[in-house]
C-alpha cells in the first residue's frame, strides 16, 4: 500500500498543472479533469473514473452532500476518492472520513484520497491584495487526524503555493 501511494504521489508531478494556470475564473472542474486524467493515463487498460463521483451512502435531506467530485477505480472496484475545493475545506475532510467509513458495498475497496485544495478568495485590496495560504494548519491538522483514524487509507493533500 505504501508503495502505491508513493506511485501516485510521485505521478503528480506529470500531470498538466500549466493547464491549469491558463483556466482562468473558476478552474474547479479543470483541476478534477486533470487528476482523473492522470489517473486513467497510467494504466488505461485498467483504470476508470466516475465524474461528479457517488454519494457515500444514504444521508436525510438537508444533512450534507455526501457525493464527491470523482470516483478512481482499477478493474472492478472503486479504490480512490477525489475532493477538489475552494471554500469548505472542513466539510471536505470531514466527507472524505465519511467515504472511507461508508457501508455502501460499491465502495468497500477505497485505499486512497486525494484533497486537492485552492485558495479562491483575495483578501485585501491594490497591492495589498493576495490569496491566504489554501492549506491552512487547521485543515492539516484535520487531514492528520484522519489519517490516524483509517490508517490503512492514504490522504494525499495537494495544495499549490504561490511562487
């Protein structure tokens, strides 16, 4: 398992983030189509996404979203979970927690997340304007909290910094 997830995270480094710097307004769905992207060109015999991925099981209405922004999956089975996020960054880990707990049978097989984070919003105005950090230590802190929860799980956190 180490190794895999070694693999995967020394593999982001090929994905097209240039890409990404080009999208201009909100890159959200850019940035989820490189990393199913990188995903599927690994191993395109075996690997598959689902888009706009599925719900962690069953929640009453008004109870949080529980689907999440991809599903990977290797030959039968879903294997990773994908958060891509501006703004609920709490929330977000809290779901991601949620998908490695589920009793929903379809997702039993889950090794691995990947939490990539953005900041979205400037503060300040003129020159004085600049983005906050998007990994925050509170949301590191989180991401650390569940690694120790389901320690057989990998959460790998991708959170660009500002050059």
């Amino acid at each position: 398992m180490e190794h895999e997830t070694r693999e995967l995270f020394d593999s982001l480094g090929k994905a097209r983030w240039a890409t990404a710097a080009r999208a201009f307004g909100n890159a959200h769905s850019t940035l989820i189509g490189l990393l199913i992207d990188l995903w599927i060109s690994a191993a395109p015999e075996s690997r598959w996404t689902l888009d706009g991925g599925q719900s962690f099981g069953y929640h009453a209405r008004g109870v949080g979203g529980g689907r999440c922004d991809a599903i990977l999956g290797e030959k039968g089975h879903a294997v990773g979970v994908v958060e891509v996020e501006g703004t609920l960054v709490v929330s977000t880990t809290e779901k991601i927690g949620k998908f490695f707990a589920t009793e929903c049978p379809d997702l039993h097989f889950l090794r691995f997340a990947i939490c990539f984070v953005y900041a979205c919003t400037p503060q300040g105005c003129a020159r004085a304007r600049h983005f906050l950090p998007a990994a925050s230590p509170d949301l590191k802190k989180r991401l650390v909290a569940l690694s120790a929860t389901y320690p057989d799980n990998a959460v790998i956190l991708i959170a660009p910094q500002r050059a």
